[in-house]
C-alpha cells in the first residue's frame, strides 16, 4: 500500500511540477524564405546561444517555445544574416512577420510592448546612421559644417528618444 502511495504522489509531484514550467512562442511567417532554416537564439553575456531552429517550407510558417526567462531577455530570429531582435519577458506569445528579402528592416512584431519598443528604437537608429551618411557623402559641405549637421541630429535624436521614454 505504501508503495502505491508512493507512486501517486510522485506522479502528482511530477505533474504539478510540469505545469508550472513557464514558457514563451515565438511564431510567425516569413515569405520568400522556402528552405531556408530559421534560428532561434539567445543573447546572453558570454554570446550568442543556440535555443531551436526550424527549416522553413513554402509557407514560411515557423513556430518556437521556449522556457520564460526569469527576468527579460534579449533573443533573435536569424535567417542567414536577416536579423529581428526581441526582448521576451515571461510567457509572452509573440508573432513575427515580414519578407526575407528586408527581414531586418521591415518586419511586423506583435504581442509584446518591448519587442515593439525595440523595433522602433531600432528604426530610430536606422533613420539617424542613414542622414549622418547623407551628411557625409556631400563633398561640397566642409569637415566642420558636417560635425556641426551630424551634432545636431545626434542631439535631435537623443531629445526624442528623451521624450518617449517619460
């Protein structure tokens, strides 16, 4: 009788211990991508970490779960070198679209506010490291009126970035 006892509540343990194992999806679809394979890393201190991959079919449908981090996380989906960071906090379900021709630059992200604040800052950035290299590329404009252009986006940016984030 003990032994079966025994057995019930290690089955019970077990199964409680089960559900309470938290987790996170990632999923999504990524056209033009048929064959490719997509990776599923974490960012972490010591480098990029492997967590699942998946090859892509014709649909481009993919799908990952994932034990929640026990605080918020940076990861990314990879497609080769098409990079879509996102920061995953506890049991979020996220849903990641785009093409894979511009992946990294113009992709739709829902179901977790830090992942949509990544991207816009993300965008942010982009926008800024596109006029400095406008600002550049004019060989009319001397060195000094170029650092002076490139100083005042800079601080455009940073006062935007400033009133967002009140």
């Amino acid at each position: 009788m003990n032994r079966i006892l025994c057995a019930i509540m290690t089955i019970g343990i077990l199964l409680s211990a089960c559900q309470d194992t938290r987790t996170f999806e990632v999923n999504g679809q990524i056209t033009s991508a048929e064959d490719k394979i997509i990776y599923l890393e974490a960012l972490t201190l010591s480098g990029i970490s492997p967590i699942d991959s998946a090859q892509l079919d014709k649909d481009g449908v993919f799908s990952f779960q994932s034990n929640s981090p026990e605080g918020p996380e940076f990861f990314r989906l990879r497609i080769d070198q098409h990079i879509v960071n996102l920061c995953i906090d506890s049991t979020e379900q996220i849903n990641v679209t785009a093409d894979y021709s511009n992946m990294s630059t113009d992709y739709d992200i829902k179901g977790s506010y830090n992942c949509e604040r990544m991207k816009e800052l993300a965008f942010l950035q982009m926008k800024l490291e596109n006029e400095i290299n406008g600002v550049l590329a004019h060989k009319s404009v001397s060195n000094e009126e170029k650092t002076r252009i490139i100083n005042e986006k800079v601080e455009h940016y940073k006062n935007k970035l400033k009133k967002e984030t009140k």
